[in-house]
C-alpha cells in the first residue's frame, strides 16, 4: 500500500482525538476515508473529512459487522476504545468486560466486517492501537486496561502470522505514553509529556505506506521528555 492515494481507509473511533489527527494525515495524503463511530462524535468527523462512506456504529454489537461487510476497503486503522483507572481490589467482572468490550471486542468486530474483502482482493493492512502500558505488560491502577490492550497487541501479531501469505498484514501501534487531548489535559497532565496525536498519525500513515518487504509489525511512538 505504498500509495495513499489510491487507497480506501477505515477508521474506527471517529471524532476522536487521535482519529481526527489520523483523518486529516490520510486526507492529506489523498485517502479515500470510511468513518466508523458514534452518535454526534461521528457526525463532527464527517462534517470535517469529506468520507465515501459514514457509518453510526456500536462496535460492541456482533449486529455491525454485516454493515461493515458492504464496505470495501484496503486497510482498517482501528483507534476505538477507553480507558479506566481501577483499583485492582474493587475491580468487578463488569470493570472487565466493559474495559475487553471497548478495546478487544470492538476490534475483533472491526477485523470481521473488513477481512472477507482483504482476503479475497489479497491485500490489506490492519492497525489496531494498544497502549504504552501493554507493551511494558506494566500499569499502576490499570490492571484491566493493560490486560485489554494486551489482548489487542496479541491478537493484532496473531493475525499477522496467520495471514501474511495471503496477502494479510497487521501492525500494532503502541503509543508509549498519554496522548495530548482535552479529556487528558482536564485531567491535569501536562501537555509537553504527552504524544502529539499529529506526531502518532503520521506514524500511521508510514505503516500503512511501507512496502511488502519492510512491513513494520510493531511500532512505538514516544514523547519527547
């Protein structure tokens, strides 16, 4: 996929920070895009992007991924999920199933809407975000987040060894730190510790470009601190 130009593009997690930073990346680089998201947050990324197609999804519903089925596309960037501080102590099975629900299971979902086309033009890309946390396996009062963003790393490699030959690729992208939005600096952080989303997407846009023999599986991006 060397040629953004020509390519058709997936992005999960619409209006998002970090997907409207990729957004604008790929527009700029003359990517087709297809918006996946929700409700107003949604409506905002397609405002802004001109998309061939917009898509009011719930990712954790197995019900949208025969809507996502009638979309063809040649790559799927997936930046839907959240994060939750717990107390390992007062964690609940809700507390898992919501943090695997919003980080594995709307991956999963994605990867089964896109994979029957990539299969069958064999060739495709798919990016799913973890986390700087899972790449350690380490986070204070993040035991669920980390083990969600975890899953999501293994399963993403997992589908590059089992697909590649056929066309298939996969990368994980670990943001190795906060990423700098409104909800993180709300929450106090300082924003020259955090990753510049502009920075993340055009790491994004590198991956997706490199050629079959330099495929990047795993890439980190870290701030500058």
């Amino acid at each position: 996929m060397a040629n953004l130009g020509s390519s058709t593009i997936m992005l999960t997690g619409a209006g998002g920070a970090l997907a409207t930073a990729v957004a604008q990346e790929l527009e700029d680089a003359g990517a087709q895009l297809v918006l996946v998201g929700r409700g107003e947050s949604v409506a905002r990324a397609a405002d802004r992007f001109p998309a061939t197609e917009v898509l009011d999804l719930d990712l954790t519903d197995p019900a949208c991924v025969d809507a996502l089925r009638k979309v063809k596309v040649d790559a799927l960037v997936h930046t839907a999920g959240a994060y939750a501080g717990q107390d390992v102590q007062k964690a609940t099975t809700e507390d898992l199933r919501a943090m695997f629900d919003a980080n594995m299971l709307t991956l999963f979902h994605a990867v089964q809407g896109v994979l029957p086309h990539m299969l069958r033009q064999k060739d495709g890309l798919i990016m799913g975000v973890s986390a700087g946390q899972a790449a350690r396996m380490t986070g204070p009062k993040a035991a669920l987040y980390t083990a969600s963003k975890a899953a999501v790393a293994a399963y993403v490699l997992s589908l590059h060894d089992e697909l590649k030959a056929r066309g298939v690729r996969a990368c994980v992208l670990y943001p190795m730190g906060a990423i700098d939005t409104p909800k993180n600096r709300e929450a106090g952080l300082e924003w020259d510790t955090m990753i510049d989303p502009r920075g993340l997407a055009k790491s994004v846009a590198h991956a997706l470009t490199r050629p079959d023999r330099a495929h990047v599986t795993e890439l980190k991006v870290y701030p500058d601190v």
